[in-house]
C-alpha cells in the first residue's frame, strides 16, 4: 500500500497544481472509479489504475475544476488515496444496481418532469423554494437514522458494528451537516438553503415555524398540519419523517440512496439552464445545486449505493422491500414536482416569461 500511494503521489503531482487543476481533478475521477477492489475494501492493481489515469492526464484538456474538487485537491494527495476505496461505484451486478434497473421507468418519469424548465421568474422561484426547503430539511433525519444505526453515535458510545459501513455514513454526515458554504466558512446544506432563500425574499417562515417547533417540544405532526403549504409538501415529508422512524434500515438506505443521493444531481442538473439563462441573480441557489451535483454525484451518490448493498446481504427479500420503499420515494417527489408546478402556474406573472427586476 505505501508504495501504491507514493506511486500515485509522483504521478498526481504537478509543479504548478494551480494551472493543472482541471487535469488533475479529471484524472482524480477517473482514477477512482477504474480502480479494482477486494473484498477487504482496499483497491487491487492500483499500478493499472495509476497508469490509465495518466494517460487520461495527458489527453486531457485542462477544463475549469469544481469548487469541490478544488478543496479536495487543496489537501495531501495521499489522504486522497487513503480513502479512495470508499469513493467507487459498486459493480453493475449488485442488488442496488439491479434496483436502479426497476426504477428506470419512475426515475425516467421524474427527470422528464416540466418543474426544471418553470423558474423563469423571481416569483416561481421563490415560490419553488418555499415548498422544496421542506425536503431540504426532512433529508438529514434519513441520515441521521443511519447514523444512529451504525455509527455507535445513540447515548453511551460503542464501537460501530462495521466500521466500513460507518465511515461511509460519516462521510456523507460531514457534507451534509458541515459543507463549505462559499464563502470561507462551513454551514449545513439546510442553512444554505435558508440563506439562498434569504437572498431571493423567499418566504421561510414556514420551515422556520416547523423547526422551531421540533427544538421547542419535538412535536412534528401537529405543526406540521397547520403551516400554509401544499399537501403534496406536507405528504412528502410525512413519508421520509416516517420512514425515518420506522422502516428497517436498508427501506431507509434505499429512499435515501434512490430518492436523494443518487437522483439528486440529475434532477439539480436540470435547474440550472433555465435559471442562468433566465439571469434571476440566484447565486446562492445555484451554489446550493452545484454543490449537490459535485457531491451526490461524483462522492455521495456512489457511497450511497455501496451502503444499500452492505445491508441487503445478498437477500431477495430485503432488495425487494428496499425497491418497493423506494418507488414510493420516487412517487413522492413527482407529487411534489407536481404540487409546485400547480402553485407557480396559479400566479398570473408566470404565463408572461418576464423575469422580475
């Protein structure tokens, strides 16, 4: 292993990293996701590995590099390799992949949704984020669940049961509960969106109301059955609330892997035209969904996918029940693409495509 990791030291090192930022970022991905791995977790052939990434290197045009990518490329390349074996995608004949495969038709149906081509407006968009923060917020008791599962962390501390399987959960913890926030700090994903939210006069009072709630007196349901939102919302966030309570442990590593992780970076993808085209001076947002394609899709995502397939074991029955709770994820969100597209089509402003100044 350490004659592994000075080999790709040399070869990752280049004497103006600045300049070669792109190149070394693309090589980077490269190379973890053509890298073999055994069952202990640690890559095999890495020489292999190191040498198609080189070669990639060297064809490749040097492109602008992610915020992302460059604080990961800020850090020692060797710690970059050290944990390299938890960034990979799990092969194409696991029991998440074979999920994924039954999804298509949903998954098909959620991403050809018109809700990313709507926010064309100051108004529909702030009118998007006032419902969508609800799944902003919801999203991290899913992944507290797990945490509490596997990673020792309810009450007295214990070691975790798989350390494997806790890493990959922390990892994903330490994104989504301390990310950059662009501005030489660090913030979860749910206050960047408040902030984003802030920024555009969006109206978070409801989200506010529904948080302050649950700090005061844990109460969820009865708070959240007042707020003036739509009941498409309010059902989306019943579901991953309840899941989140209730449900067996690879039903949540599902809804969070299909209907968050691994689908959120082509849903965030799909916002992005529309809205720069549209020049609503939504920096914020827009940091908040670039944020979430570089790590759901090049980091989260494929931790996401290994977690599930660590907890189904090789079980039909388990894959089956993780597939079925996670159609339903999927099911959710298309209502509440839908409930949204129903809120922004009832102002009359949006019919006209006129940006708000």
């Amino acid at each position: 292993m350490q004659t592994d990791r000075a080999a790709v030291s040399q070869f990752l090192t280049f004497p103006d990293r600045k300049n070669h930022a792109g190149t070394l970022g693309k090589s980077y991905r490269q190379f973890r996701s053509q890298a073999r791995f055994s069952s202990s977790g640690f890559y095999e052939d890495s020489n292999s590995a190191i040498q198609a990434a080189a070669a990639i290197s060297a064809d490749a045009d040097p492109s602008r590099i992610s915020a992302g990518d460059a604080l990961r490329l800020a850090s020692p390349i060797n710690t970059v390799i050290e944990n390299i074996f938890i960034m990979t995608l799990p092969p194409s004949n696991s029991q998440s992949a074979w999920i994924a495969g039954q999804l298509n038709p949903a998954t098909e149906k959620l991403l050809a949704h018109p809700v990313y081509h709507s926010l064309k407006t100051i108004s529909s968009l702030r009118k998007f984020m006032r419902e969508h923060v609800f799944a902003v917020w919801d999203f991290m008791s899913l992944l507290k669940r797990l945490q509490r599962e596997f990673c020792g962390s309810s009450g007295t501390w214990v070691p975790p049961r798989d350390p494997d399987v806790a890493r990959f959960i922390n990892e994903i913890v330490l994104g989504e509960e301390s990310d950059t926030n662009g501005r030489g700090g660090f913030t979860s994903h749910f206050e960047l969106y408040l902030s984003a939210m802030e920024e555009l006069g969006a109206d978070s009072s409801p989200v506010r109301r529904l948080v302050s709630a649950v700090r005061e007196n844990g109460s969820v349901e009865a708070t959240l059955g007042e707020l003036p939102i739509r009941p498409e919302t309010r059902d989306f966030v019943r579901f991953n609330l309840n899941t989140a309570q209730t449900s067996t442990p690879w039903e949540v590593a599902a809804v969070f892997c299909f209907g968050r992780e691994d689908i959120v970076p082509h849903m965030f993808q799909r916002f992005l035209p529309s809205l720069q085209q549209a020049g609503l001076g939504a920096e914020r947002f827009e940091f908040y969904l670039q944020r979430h394609i570089e790590l759901d899709g090049n980091e989260h995502g494929p931790l996401a996918l290994r977690l599930l397939d660590s907890l189904l074991e090789q079980s039909s029955e388990r894959a089956q029940q993780a597939l079925s709770a996670a159609k339903r994820a999927i099911e959710l969100r298309i209502l509440l693409w839908d409930g949204i597209m129903a809120e922004v089509s009832e102002s009359p402003e949006e019919s006209s495509g006129e940006a708000e100044s």
